[in-house]
C-alpha cells in the first residue's frame, strides 16, 4: 500500500496568498487534513470516497470531532475548521496514484483528469490515476523532485468547476 501524504494548496493564479475559508463544522467529523470538505445541512463535513462532488474546500486542520454540529472549541479552531475553495484558479499539490500504490507518473498524466479517492490506511486522499470516469481534477504540473516515471508521484492540480459549488 501507498504512503499517501495529504493534498494541499500550493498557489493561486495571478496572486501570492490562497484564500482561507472557515465554516461551521459537522458533527462527528474526523478527517485528516486535506480531505475534501462538502456541505451537508449548513456545516462541512468530509466528502465520501470515491470522488466526491459539491466539493466546498480541500481541509487545512483535523476535523475536530465535535459532539455537536457548530459546537465553537477553544482557539484556533473555533469549531470553524480552515479550508481553502476548491475554485479552479486555485493550484492544490497531492500524490497521483493508483490504490495499489504503484503507478509510475507518465507524459500522459499531465492535462489529464481524474477522479479522487481516500486511502482507507492512513485516511489521505489522493488523484486516483485509475478513475478517469468520475473526474474531479486536472493534473497541470510536475512538482520539481517528481520526474518522468516517479512512483507515487507529487503533482499539481486543479480541481474541475463541475466538481465544486462554485460552477
């Protein structure tokens, strides 16, 4: 199996800082960082693997656990978890794989879409390589130390307008 580590923003086209979102969280909510986050009954919740859609924010923090929905916790959290939207002019890094944890980055990989999917082990999401059914993003970049025929490889990413809220 894979070591996935958790998606994340990157950078924001034509600007220097991504804008970070708080809202209410769900009850109950355990996600890692990274998690894709939709909106359930006015709070966050994670979004269900594989490739959710309605697709509000990518998570920064841990969900908090909260017994009850909006339930404020002392700060930083506030019972308001840190997400960055899942706009399309946002460029998230995360891990392209296959849940076997075995695909080799190609050319091809590159201005392809794919879906996502959760890793039931460690609970990060990755781009599953093998979903080209139910996409969510578009791979748009190499990062630096992941070339041509990288297992696991860390690539750039966009999440897809139809994926998200704000289409």
């Amino acid at each position: 199996m894979a070591n996935f580590k958790p998606m994340k923003p990157v950078k924001i086209e034509g600007g220097f800082d991504f804008p970070q979102l708080a809202y209410l969280e769900g009850a109950n909510q355990t996600f890692n960082p990274g998690t894709p986050l939709v909106a359930s009954g006015g709070y966050l919740v994670a979004g269900t693997s594989p490739s959710p859609s309605g697709l509000v924010g990518l998570s920064l923090a841990a969900g908090a656990n909260l017994a009850t929905a909006g339930a404020s916790l002392p700060y930083p959290n506030l019972g308001q978890p840190l997400c960055v939207p899942t706009r399309p002019d946002i460029i998230f890094e995360g891990t392209l794989d296959v849940a076997a944890g075995n695909h080799a980055l190609a050319a091809t990989d590159i201005y392809a879409k794919y879906g996502i999917a959760q890793d039931p082990t460690s609970g990060n999401w990755y781009i599953n390589q093998a979903d080209t059914t139910n996409t969510r993003v578009v791979v748009v970049g190499l990062v630096q130390d992941n070339p041509i025929g990288t297992v696991s490889a860390r690539v750039y990413f966009k999440f897809l307008l139809s994926a998200t809220i704000y289409n």
